[in-house]
C-alpha cells in the first residue's frame, strides 16, 4: 500500500516557524521528535558554477510515512507519460 513523508526545510532565519511547526506536529504524532534537524548544505554540489564557499543551513522535519497523506500529495503531483510531474492544486 502506498503511503507518504514529508520533509519541510526551512532557512535558519525562519527557525521559529519550523520550530513551531515541529511542536505542533509532534503533539498530533505525526512525527518522531521535537527538534528539527540542522542540515547544512552548498549550492556548489548541484551547479558547479556557483561558489563552493557559499554553504546554507537550515532546519528540517521529516514526517512518519502515513497512508491518510496521500490526498496531500496527489493534490500537488500527477502523473505524466509514466512520470510524476508537480502542479498547482486545483
């Protein structure tokens, strides 16, 4: 049976959302733990033109995978010549 996750990042200047966001879903059991995890990432390592140097932090939450979710992800994606394509939910 299918069932779906979601990651939410957010940039550290939008740590109090995130953080936020994660007590509120944590509370409703849709998630393992209180923190969101710091994860640093550069640019670089997907565009080689860009400058290495330039590293981004943000926080992010992983949510458990759960069946009932799947009407928010096919709201948001669908299917095209056998691949998922995303789209504006109607």
């Amino acid at each position: 049976m299918d069932s779906v996750r979601f990651c939410i990042e957010q940039g550290v200047k939008n740590s109090a959302y995130i953080h936020h966001l994660n007590i509120i879903l944590y509370n409703l059991g849709y998630c393992s733990t209180v923190t969101p995890k710091l994860v640093v990432k550069s640019e670089a390592k997907i565009d080689k033109r860009l400058d290495p140097t330039l590293i981004r932090h943000n926080y992010r939450l992983t949510t458990y995978s759960f069946t009932s979710l799947l009407w928010i992800y096919n709201s948001f994606y669908h299917e095209v010549n056998g691949v998922m394509k995303k789209k504006i939910p109607d």
